[in-house]
C-alpha cells in the first residue's frame, strides 16, 4: 500500500484547444494517461490528501489516418495549441467500507492558460479559464490478498466553467438540408454537456511493483446549444512502475478509442464535415507511451515526473503531454 500513500487518484480534464471543428466537440473529458503512475485499485490509507498537477502539453491537429490535419476556413489551416493546466485535487477517505471494499470521495478543479496558433495566417487565440468541476462520489477498492486489489467507482463531470459559443452559417447542422448552427469559441473551454465516468481498475502492488490497468469509460450527455453529442469513449491506462527506496521508476501508458460515433443534431458526423480529413463518426483514437519518475519524502510528499509521447492519433490533437504532479497527505492514519 505505500505506492499509494502519497497519490490521489487524479481524474484531470484534457486541455488541448483548436476550433470548434474537433472530434469530441472540442474537449475530451478525461485527459490521455491522468491516472498512469497511481494505483488506482488501491486506496490509500485513512485521512484527507492533497494533490496538484502542473501540466504543459503541445498538440497539433490530427485526421482520420493518423495525419496532419487542417481546418478548410481561410486563415486557419492546422490548429497547433500549447497549454499550462493547474489542477488541485482533494481527496478523502473516512475509513468507511462498503460490500467488503474501502470507500473514498474526491473532487478536483481544472483551470488553464492555452494558446492555439494557426499556419493559415489568423490570429493566435489565448485564454486562461476554468474547466468542468469533476466530482468523484463514489471510489470503492477490494483488497484480494497477496498484492493484488481491484477498484471501482465513478466521476460526474459537472456542466460549469467557461463555455462560450457563436453562430456559423457554414457549419454542417445535421438537418440535411441547408446548414448553419451554434458552435463552439475557440477562445472556450468548459465542456456544454455532463460527462459521467465510471471506472474499473486492477492494481498489482507485491514485491515493491505498481502494475495497474485502468479501464475508463466516458458517457457524455448532448450539447444542448450546438446540438453535438461526443460519442461514448474507452481509455485504458497501464503502469508499470518499480519501488526502490524512496524512488519510483518505470513506464506508462495510454490508449483511447471512441466507440460510439459523434452526432450533431441526431445525424452521424460525416466524413470531411468537421475538417478536411475527419473521418464519418470522427471517431477518436491515441497511443501514447513515455516514462515515469517519483520521489517520495521523509514528510510522505511525493513528486512524481511523467511524460506521454503521442505515437498515433486519429480525429484529435496529437496532444504530447508532462506532468510534475505533488501529492501529500494532509492527514492519514492506518489503512486495511
């Protein structure tokens, strides 16, 4: 249980910005890799924790083959974005269980500055905002016994933060005839829809390893203004990490595909509609890969430094992503 200690489990928003033309509407809920480096099946011992994520990331736009991909307006060309995401988190666990597991809640608050540039020539777009509160009512884990725990629980994404939008009479509306609908501002950045998230999580923590697998699902409510709902999404998050004294060293991992396609106003998203290369549904996919480092303090701070490397991406910002993460225990006593 001491590679938990220190972590909370953080359930972080993405960050990576372009138009309003991007698979997912514009924000997937649930940024690639958050939860790589905790083990997540296991809870840690009894108390509140506290949690901040530092998190610069740079992306550019891409299509359905994995390309380079470019926004037909003038002036826009391919969205490349870079953004700082600030995230406190707090976490709680009463030392109550439930049908044979511990129970823990959390809740998180996301905000950013990110910066979107365009090789067509239009201005850049800069903002710093608030993104959707992320509260976690429910985190329950199972200790099986000889290092191996199971998890479970969910997260809502509240409908709060900065969200900001505008008429485009170009844009496809889904109607089949004519065109034209709200959309989302570049400068945006809360998410106009409920996300709701549950997961399932199985942690090895024997013989001083963190091997977990994280499997997340996210289901999104429509966007009641733009009349976009983004498809259903599976991420899976993999760690496999090494105790040796106070360090932790290893590798991660991500991948995500979107299993349900977009819509806008009820009608598939056709291939090209959004831009030049997306493919029908815009369904999106990533594949990221990267290491991980994390020292742990007399005083039970850890810090923790991971990197993800986009290897492929479909329908969204290849978004290359670091995190220099602080966890602490605010106070903590003995876990089961």
């Amino acid at each position: 249980m001491r590679f938990a200690a220190g972590a909370c489990i953080a359930s972080v928003m993405s960050v990576w910005t372009v138009s309003s033309a991007v698979s997912m509407e514009k924000f997937s809920p649930m940024l690639p890799g958050v939860t790589t480096g905790v083990p997540v099946g296991a809870l840690p011992p009894n108390g509140w924790y506290f949690n901040l994520s530092l998190s610069p990331k740079w992306s550019s736009l891409k299509g359905d083959s994995g390309s380079n991909a470019s926004i037909p307006a003038a002036g826009v060309g391919q969205p490349k974005s870079v953004t700082f995401g600030v995230s406190p988190q707090l976490m709680w666990v009463p030392g109550v269980e439930f049908l044979g597991a511990r129970y823990a809640a959390m809740i998180t608050q996301p905000f950013t500055y990110l910066k979107t540039s365009y090789s067509g020539g239009n201005p850049s777009v800069t903002t710093t905002a608030m993104f959707n509160t992320i509260v976690t009512p429910v985190m329950l884990s199972w200790n099986l016994g000889n290092g191996w725990f199971i998890g479970s629980g969910a997260s809502i994404y509240i409908k709060d933060g900065t969200f900001t939008h505008t008429y485009n009479r170009f844009a496809f509306n889904g109607s089949g005839s004519g065109s034209g609908r709200e959309q989302v501002d570049a400068d945006s950045f809360a998410n106009n829809f409920w996300t709701f998230e549950p997961y399932f999580a199985v942690s090895y923590l024997g013989n001083n390893w963190n091997i977990t697998l994280n499997n997340v699902l996210d289901f999104n409510t429509k966007n009641t203004i733009t009349g976009y709902h983004s498809g259903t999404t599976y991420f899976l998050d993999v760690t496999a990490v090494k105790r040796s004294g106070p360090w932790q060293f290893g590798v991660i991992g991500n991948f995500i595909q979107q299993i349900e396609d977009d819509t806008i106003n009820g009608v598939v998203v056709p291939a090209g509609a959004l831009y030049n290369t997306n493919g029908a549904g815009s369904r999106i996919q990533h594949v990221k890969i990267g290491p991980m480092l994390a020292y742990t303090f007399q005083n039970h701070m850890t810090v923790s430094a991971k990197y993800l490397h986009a290897v492929h991406t479909e329908n969204d910002m290849g978004v290359n992503l670091f995190w220099l993460n602080f966890s602490m225990p605010l106070s903590a006593g003995k876990s089961r």
